[in-house]
C-alpha cells in the first residue's frame, strides 16, 4: 500500500512533472535561454572598445634606422642618408585605447534579428509544450484504456469458463456436441491469451507515460502505478478543451522566421557601405638608459582622437554573392509560409472531420457494448433453463468481447483525433 501511495499519479501531475522533466521539453527550454542570452551579448557588443595597455621592454641591441640626411643638413646631397636609433636601451609605455563604430553595415540590426532568433526559440518551447502535454494525455488515457481492456478480458474469461461448463454439461446429457465442448475449450485459451496481451499492452502504456514524463520505467514500480483520474472524467475535460489555442503557433512562427529572412536580406543590401569609426588613445611613452619608471622626466605623453574610415574592395564581390543568397533566402521563408498556410486550413478541416467521425463512432460502439452486454445476459438466462444451444451462447460471448474491443478503441481513436485537431 505504502509502494501504491507513491505511485499515484493524476494527469495534471503528469503533464506539469513532463514539463519540467522531459529531455526534449528540457532541450527547448536550454535552446530558449541561450538565444536570450545571445541577445544580451549582441547589446554589449554594440558598447564602445575600451581597453588598458601597458608594457616594458629592454633593447639589447638597438636597430638604426636610415634618414634622408637633408633633414638634418639642407646643403646635403639627396643621396645622403644618416643612420639614426630612436630609442633607448629601455622603453616602456601605457595607455587606454576607445574605439567606437558609429556606422558599420555588419553591426547593423546584430540586436533586432537575435530578438527574432529568440523569438522562435520561445515559440519552439510553446509548440513542444503543447505537443507533450497531448502526447502525456494520450499516455493517460492509453494507461486507463488498457486497465479497462484488462479488466474486460477477466470479466469475459469468467463467461468463456462458464459456457464451457454449461457446454459440458449440455455435451454429458447429449444435448450437444464434442466440436462444441472443443468451441469452447479454444474460448477459454483465446481468453487466456486476450488476457497475456492485455497484461503487455498496460505495461507498454505505463512505459509510455512514463518516459514521456522523464522517468525510467525500470525504476518505477509499474504494477502499482496508481493513476487517480476516471477515463469518463478525462473525456469530459477533453471535451472542454479550446482547441483553437494552438492553432495560431505555426504561422506565428513562420511570421518570424519570414521577417527575420527579410531583414538579413536588407542588412545584405548595405554591406558594401564603408565602416565609420571613432578612434582615441591616451597615454604615454617611456624612454632612457635606466629602467626608473618613477622619473616623470622620461615619460612622454601621447593622445590622440580621430575618425577611421574603411572600405574593403576585394571583400565586396563575396558580398554581393551573399546579397543574392538572402533574397532567395527570404523568397523560400515566403514561399514556405504561404504553403504552410494552406496544408494548416486544409489539415484543420481534415482533422476536424475525423475527429467528428470518432465521437460519432464511439457512441455508437458505446451502445454496441450495452446491447451485447444486454443480449449475453438473455442469453445467460436462457442457458440456465437449457433454452439454447452452446453454439448460440459461444457467439453471444465473442460478439461481447469484440464490442468491448471495438469501444474501447473507439475511445483511443477520439483522444488521438483530438489531440491531432488542437496541433493541427
């Protein structure tokens, strides 16, 4: 009692631990997160270069470098060079280094176009949600249809015993045949192996549910798994569900993909426009035979503000290529989505059908059962006073079996075409 008290387990429970624990619902949830924080990089990439330098430097040998010796001596001839070292034996230096795009064709819209990345990593994470939550109520329900299944073969496994107990009765008095004492037997051995498969079944239905949740089967204890809602409860909610909420997640998606097609195919239209950027150092410059960092007179200070302007040449037939890539890129995402569009109406009206076609056949398998149920205990009644043969009861019973088959799948196929029709 204790291990069926752990194990018990409500739909709503189901669908909030798969939620949190399903490895394809943890997945898109990691994906959305990352995309968010994609944003917030692409923010800080967008602040100015600001960086510190500093370093020291020892010259063994200091290199001398050639001048025109008109610098030094206007009279010199223009073929006259000095040699002359600008350092010393030690160097130091220091400075704060800013840098600033205040244009840049490849910065442009960095922000704008991850905002959509995450965009359908949030509405991947809805799809996947509602995807699971449907699939985790078929589970459920799979659970319950196949313990009713169960329950069904035992309750006809005691019919098919006592018709092979009437049948050898009615064989003893000469009222019926050896073929139908046989007829018989073979019920209560297809009863037997009804009853194996139904067994399987409910243990597969539990893996199902289970692992669907984000739980190992083999560490759960499935013959106790105590599931709390009533099949009949859970029609009834499935019943009530809007099953238009979903419906509008597709072409959400599209919509964002086909904008953000869109922008990069504009972004690519101004890549061959020039880098403007703001550029600025402050700092200074050591030099002397000593190392005497201290000595203020040896430090020279240098600082600069400026504008750098850059224009690739050869880079822009590469652009130019990547131009035509995103404006069919965007023409695709077009095209795609109108597509999607129409298999999105003509699946609705498909799925809608077949659902309506399930309901209508699942009331009438519903009244299939009670009629059989209904006709077997006629006939029940009509075997005690010896009123049949055992031939008429052994069809009675396989035509109960069969319509407590045929309901039951009838239930299934109802929750699927609903779940179909709210993902359609």
């Amino acid at each position: 009692m204790e291990g069926q008290e752990q194990n018990s387990l409500s739909l709503k429970n189901a669908i909030s631990d798969a939620l949190k624990d399903n490895p394809s619902m943890l997945s898109k949830i990691l994906l959305e997160k990352s995309a968010s924080i994609k944003v917030n990089k692409q923010k800080l990439d967008l602040l100015p270069e600001l960086s510190l330098s500093a370093g020291i430097r020892h010259n063994f040998d200091i290199a001398a470098t050639p001048i025109p010796m008109k610098f030094i001596d206007p009279t010199s001839g223009s073929d006259e060079i000095f040699p002359a070292k600008f350092a010393t034996k030690n160097t130091a230096n220091w400075g704060i280094n800013f840098s600033y795009d205040l244009f840049n064709p490849a910065k442009l819209k960095l922000v704008s176009s991850e905002k959509k990345r995450a965009g359908l990593s949030k509405v991947d994470v809805l799809i996947q949600k509602a995807i699971l939550t449907n699939q985790v109520r078929i589970d459920y329900a799979g659970v319950l249809i196949a313990q009713k299944q169960l329950a069904y073969c035992k309750s006809d496994s005691l019919h098919a015993v006592r018709v092979l107990d009437y049948t050898q009765n009615r064989f003893a008095e000469g009222l019926a045949s050896k073929e139908d004492v046989l007829v018989a037997k073979e019920n209560v051995n297809e009863m037997k192996l009804r009853g194996i498969s139904a067994n399987t079944d409910l243990l597969l239905a539990q893996n199902r549910l289970l692992s669907d949740i984000g739980l190992d089967p083999e560490e759960i204890q499935r013959e106790r798994l105590n599931l709390t809602d009533r099949l009949e409860d859970l029609m009834l909610d499935m019943q009530a569900l809007d099953l238009h909420q979903n419906h509008s997640l597709g072409a959400e998606r599209d919509s964002i993909q086909m904008a953000l097609s869109k922008e990069q195919w504009k972004k690519s239209n101004i890549a061959f426009l020039p880098t403007l950027t703001l550029v600025g150092f402050y700092g200074g410059n050591f030099y002397n035979k000593q190392l005497n960092l201290t000595n203020s007179e040896h430090w020279y200070s240098n600082s600069y503000l400026g504008l750098k302007l850059s224009l690739p040449i050869l880079e822009d037939f590469g652009k130019n290529e990547d131009r035509k890539i995103a404006k069919l890129n965007y023409k695709t995402d077009q095209i795609e989505a109108e597509n999607n569009r129409i298999n999105r109406a003509k699946a609705l009206g498909e799925k809608q059908a077949q659902l309506d076609k399930a309901k209508k056949e699942l009331l009438i398998r519903k009244e299939n059962v009670t009629l059989h149920e209904e006709r077997f205990s006629i006939l029940n009644e009509q075997m005690k006073e010896g009123q049949i043969y055992p031939a008429k009861l052994q069809e009675g019973l396989k035509d109960l079996q069969k319509s407590h088959t045929d309901y039951l799948q009838a239930i299934y196929n109802v929750f699927v075409a609903n779940a179909n029709l709210e993902l359609s």
